[in-house]
C-alpha cells in the first residue's frame, strides 16, 4: 500500500483556490454531517474546542470517506501533541500564535522524523495504516501540509521572514486576534485590520507561499479567494448551527398570533 496523496496540499502547491470549513463541535458524529457538504478542506480545531485525541479521531474518521482534506488545528506548537496527532494521521497541521521564525522551525521539526526533525518513531498505528504503508516514512513528509498562524500585528509586519523557513507549505492570518492585538477586539473585517494583512498577503503571494485565512463573511470570503489568497475557510460548523437555529426560531415565531 502506498501513501495517499494529499489533494489539499497538491492543489495549494499548484495555485488553485481552496475552501473551507472550520469545524469545533468535537465530534464525530457531528463531522459526518459536513464531510460530504463539498468543501476542499477542513479545520478540526483543539485550540478553542473541547476537543481531544480521542475526538480528533473520530472527526478524522468520519472526514476519511469524503473528498474534504481534514486537517487539525493544534492548541499549541507542542511537538509531544504534534507527534499523537501525526500518529492519528492528520494529513495537515495548523499552528497557531507563530510568533517567530524560530517558532515555525520547531513547527516544521515536530512534524518530521531525525534527522531532518524531532517527531518520535512508531511502528504501527493509524498514519500508516498500522503498518500497510510501506512507502510512509519517506512520504509522509512530502503529504503533511504543515501550516503557520500568524496573529499579531509584529508577526504579521515580519511575514517575509516567515517565507524564508524551510518546510512551511502555507501561511495562515487570524483576523480575530489581529484584531484584538490592534485594540478591535471582535471587529475581524475592521478596515485597519485588513490594512495590515493584505499588503502582508500580497508580499507571500508574490514569493509564491500560499496565503489563508478564515472569514464567516462568504462574499468576504469569494473577495479574498479572488484576490489571491489559496485556502479561505468561510464558516464555522458552530456558526452554521447557531444561525440556523435562531433563524428557524425567529422565521416560525413570527408567524405565530398573540391570540
């Protein structure tokens, strides 16, 4: 058996546009409700969910029967959760708070085994089919999409640094902290935010690195994917159940008499 090719990072690599859903509900039952919705990727996020590796699995689980890459967003570069996470098989990792190029080194060191890295070796386990891959330890490098969050104004301003680490496939903003380290905390489409990133993003595109983000506004989303930006993720599974249920509530209340 060989290594199944990761379509997320061989479309980013050649240019085409990605997109998204972010996904927080932590489970798997729930994954599978979105897996064939027709998105290119997915986030399954540990940083602001109640997530563990036992929910990852099943959020991977349920996303393996579907065309979604489904990569993992960890709640810090910790090379001890990068390696179980890598070990489950995530075929993609974003992390988050990347404040330096030293940070993203590490980042790029915990995904890959020594000497090129730090991750530890295991025999079997669901990566590599436990055991049935038999090209694994020397693809896996070349399909694990390995990510970086940029989400402060100074990490942001130092982007061309950031382009210039070896083994990062792509370069994430997160609006929302922007946002808040600009004193606009909650105002992610807020025009000094976009101010900042854009010229940032532009600089990456121009270096060929492939540029993300997530917005929850879909013609934000269509606006910044037309621009250049590869893989723009355009809501959130949590959002889209809130919104829908408080619409739902509202559209059939209305309609209800007093009397």
């Amino acid at each position: 058996m060989k290594h199944p090719e990761n379509t997320f990072l061989t479309a980013i690599r050649a240019g085409k546009k990605q997109l998204g859903l972010w996904v927080s509900l932590s489970d798997g039952y729930a994954a599978e409700v979105v897996a064939h919705a027709g998105y290119d990727w997915a986030m399954l996020d540990m940083e602001h969910a109640p997530s563990d590796m036992k929910s990852v699995l099943g959020q991977l689980q349920a996303f393996s029967g579907s065309d979604t890459t489904a990569m993992v967003r960890p709640d810090w570069n910790d090379a001890v959760k990068v390696k179980r996470l890598m070990d489950l098989g995530a075929p993609g990792l974003l992390f988050p708070m990347v404040q330096s190029p030293e940070e993203a080194r590490a980042a790029v060191a915990a995904c890959r085994y020594p000497p090129r890295g730090v991750r530890g070796v295991a025999g079997l386990n669901r990566a590599n089919q436990f055991g049935r891959v038999e090209d694994y330890n020397t693809e896996v490098e070349n399909q694990t999409a390995i990510l970086i969050q940029l989400e402060t104004r100074a990490a942001v301003e130092n982007a061309a640094a950031f382009a210039e680490v070896e083994g990062i496939d792509g370069i994430f903003f997160g609006p929302a902290d922007i946002a808040a380290d600009m004193d606009h905390l909650g105002q992610t489409l807020h025009a000094e935010v976009w101010e900042v990133i854009r010229p940032a993003a532009k600089l990456l595109m121009d270096k060929g690195i492939p540029v993300g983000t997530l917005v929850t506004d879909p013609d934000f989303a269509a606006e910044l994917l037309n621009e250049g930006f590869t893989f723009v993720a355009c809501g959130t599974d949590v959002g889209l159940l809130a919104k829908g249920a408080d619409a739902l509530r509202a559209q059939v209340r209305d309609k209800i008499s007093e009397t």
